[in-house]
C-alpha cells in the first residue's frame, strides 16, 4: 500500500518495488491532517486488511502509520509493526500544542502495534512512549552498492565543493548552508557551495544568498534524477548536515559510500551514522561547523581519510542484506 506525494505518480512508486506480488494505491492519504480525506483513508485501509487478511501489517511514517494501525487493529490483524522514520512530535517547527496533539495521538495507538525503529535514537524515543508493546531497532540500510560507486575525480586545481543534500525545509536549516558559505567564502578562495535538491524553503534560501552576494559560488541544483544527483554529490569534497531532526539521513549514508567525509549536527539520527572523529564530525553550533568545515577544506589527507573510513563503514554496517536478514528474523517471531 502507498500514497503518492505531489510530483510523482504511481507507476514511478510501483517500479521501485517491482517484485511486489500486488500493489495498492490509497490516494485518499494525503501528508497533513484532513479530517475528512483521513476517515476516507482509514475505511479504506480497513475494507483491504478484511479482504486480504494480510498475516502482518507493516506501517511507516507518522500519519500513515497511525491510520494503518488503527485500520488494522479493527480488522482484526494477528500482528502490525510501525517505524516512524522521525516522529511527528519532534518536529521543532510546529507550535507546541500540535506536537502534544502528535503525543498523545501517538500514544494512544503505540499499544496496537510493535515498534521497529529505523536507529538506536529512534528506538530510545519509542521506548519513552506508554504501553509499548515492544521496541526493535532494524537500522536502515543504503540502497546503493558502495563499491559500485565511484567518485568524480576532482582536479587539484579545481574548486573545493562543499555540498548538501535533501529536501529544503525548515527540518534540514537550510538557511544555516546559507550562512556557513558567507562565513567560509570570507577567508577561504577556490570554494563553492552547492544543494543538491529543491524544496519548499527555496525562495528564502535564494533571498539570503542573494543578500550575502554569494553567488555564482552558491548553487541550488532542484530537483535531479538519481543517477545525476549521485553524480552532483560524488564532485564534491565534504558534506554538511546540519539538519534540526532526523531518523537515520539517507543523504549522510549516500555521502559516505562515495567516499565524502560528513560534518553533521549533534543530533539523534546523525549520532547514528556519523561517528565523531572517525568518519566526520557532529557539531553543536554554527561555529563548530564553520571550525570543522574551514579543517576539512585545509587538510586533504584528513579528508580522504574520514571519507574511507565511512565508505568502510557502510560496506560493513549499512548493507542491504543485513537489514532484510533482521527485517525477516522479525516478521519470522
């Protein structure tokens, strides 16, 4: 079962789980709350789970997941699982009432379900919830083949890029990149910034950048097919993630197969996959992050050495199969 977010279609979800045994579309599930799309929504998940009477119900993400355990609690499903891949009540850009409006409707169905955390920071704050049922914890894998992917060789005489990836909402503090290419550009040359991706929050980036006079050395690419924002990332010499909230950051992941060492919050989520010192740095404010980046861009050799050792990382500790193993050892109980 899936909905689809505004730009894509359908078959574009479809084909990424090609060797699915069937597919539902549930257009009437829609991101944020819509009473009367929801209760929609919720018949209809309803009416699937009693026709198909599925073993196992496996929900994801905050909203869909509140109304697929519900949906599945009714029709009578022997056992549903959830990952909340971020939970809606740590959302620092909502105004407080709505984040305990997020609680308590997340504590009132945590009882119908078992939680599958996608980190260990997920997993401590499904466990502080009420009348959980259970609390595992199956890190995400990168879904990529990390010794399939190769970098961009940057020539020596060429700009450092310092880059970042993802959506452009308050959640991933763009405005900070904004800020932090202003702070480098200032004392360092041969430097450019680069965003791999677009989002709601590009008029306010573009503004503050416009303002700073930082371009042409600040980029925002938009939107790019997989393939080409791999390639866009694989030029670049660091990855910044300096992102308010996070599960387990795809971009992170993506960034250290390709070599790129990371400097992150300090953060649940980035604690996850960045590891202090060894394949990156998490920082607590703006200028640790300035510090840490302005030290990557002196230090080649430090550079390249952070980089193998999250590239190391992901081969080891982020694969695909040891998920899907642990993922079935679970279903399997």
């Amino acid at each position: 079962m899936y909905a689809v977010r505004p730009g894509s279609t359908p078959e574009e979800y479809e084909a990424h789980a090609a060797g699915a045994a069937k597919f539902f579309h549930i257009p009437e599930m829609t991101r944020e709350i819509s009473p009367l799309r929801d209760l929609a929504a919720l018949r209809r998940l309803y009416r699937l789970f009693k026709q198909e009477k599925p073993d196992i119900v496996h929900a994801h993400s905050s909203k869909a997941g509140v109304l697929a355990r519900i949906a599945a609690r009714a029709a009578g499903v022997k056992r549903t699982l959830y990952s909340p891949r971020g939970y809606a009540f740590l959302q620092r850009d909502r105004l407080w009432p709505m984040r305990l409006l997020y609680w308590l409707i997340e504590a009132a169905v945590t009882p119908f379900s078992e939680i599958v955390a996608c980190s260990a920071s997920e997993g401590r704050a499904a466990s502080r919830l009420p009348l959980s049922r259970g609390v595992h914890i199956v890190c995400d894998a990168y879904l990529g083949d990390p010794k399939a992917r190769a970098r961009t060789e940057v020539d020596s005489d060429a700009d450092r890029i310092v880059c970042a990836a993802g959506r452009l909402t308050y959640a991933r503090d763009p405005e900070q990149f904004v800020r932090l290419a202003a702070a480098v550009l200032n004392q360092r040359d041969r430097v450019r910034f680069v965003w791999v991706g677009d989002g709601e929050r590009r008029q306010s980036v573009e503004a503050e950048r416009d303002r700073l006079r930082l371009d042409p050395r600040f980029e925002i690419t938009g939107w790019l097919g997989g393939n080409e924002a791999i390639r866009r990332l694989s030029k670049g010499a660091i990855l910044v993630h300096y992102s308010r909230w996070d599960g387990l950051p795809n971009a992170v992941l993506e960034a250290m197969a390709l070599g790129l060492p990371v400097v992150a919050s300090d953060i649940p989520g980035n604690r996850d996959a960045v590891q202090e010192g060894s394949t990156g740095y998490l920082v607590s404010d703006e200028m640790q992050l300035v510090e840490r980046v302005l030290r990557l861009l002196d230090d080649s050799g430090l550079r390249e050495r952070l980089g193998a050792a999250g590239r190391a990382r992901v081969e080891r500790e982020f694969t695909l199969p040891r998920m899907l193993e642990e993922m079935a050892a679970l279903y399997a109980r």
